[in-house]
C-alpha cells in the first residue's frame, strides 16, 4: 500500500474503516454488526454479470474495495457449488480493499466495484 497516495481526508476514512473492520460497529438502529465487509455483493447480480463477461470475453477481474469477497472459495453459486472464479470462467480474479491492507491490483480486463463509489 505504500504507492498509494490519499487526501487527507482519505487517510481520516481509511483508517475508519480499518478500525469498522477489526472492531465492527454500531448501526444507528441500535444493531451491532461485528463481521464487517463479509457480503459478496456481486453475488445478488450473477446471471447479470456472467452474462457481461461472456459478450466482453473477460477472463482477468479487479475487485476494488472487495471488503470480505474471495474470489477463490467454494460457494459462491449456490446451485453448482463453484467459487466466483469459476462461475464466472475467470483465469483469475485480483482484490483491493485498502482498510485489509490488500492490494492485488494489476492489469485486468474488467474492475468490478460494488459499495465503494
């Protein structure tokens, strides 16, 4: 993460979400939500986006500000049993979620965002 450069307003929200991320968090409705950035949001959106990926022949993905998203794990599809990965035909699929400290990015053919802009 060092060849990032934030405003410091962006170094204030970072490090917000770190600590969401670590501690969790009270919601104004008075719920209290310990595992933080654990939705695959994508997931709600498959057919849609198989369907993109296929027209565009993706095969490489980013996933920025991917939270708690693994790409590679078992599950995702819940009638096959496939991870993202493998549902959506991918040679593969890289993450950045700089309140994790993760940063995969490199050249791909597609990012994918979800709840970050």
């Amino acid at each position: 993460m060092s060849n990032l450069k934030f405003s410091k307003k962006g170094q204030e929200l970072i490090k917000m979400y770190e600590e969401m991320a670590r501690e969790g968090y009270d919601r104004e409705d008075q719920q209290r939500v310990d595992v933080v950035f654990s939705d695959f949001e994508l997931r709600a959106y498959r057919p849609q986006i198989l369907s993109l990926f296929n027209d565009h022949s993706i095969s490489t993905v980013l996933d920025y500000g991917c939270g708690g998203s693994d790409w590679q794990v078992s599950g995702f599809d819940d009638a096959s049993g496939q991870s993202a990965v493998e549902y959506f035909k991918l040679q593969n699929a890289y993450r950045f979620e700089p309140a994790k400290y993760l940063d995969e990015r490199q050249r791909v053919d597609c990012v994918v965002s979800f709840d970050v802009l």
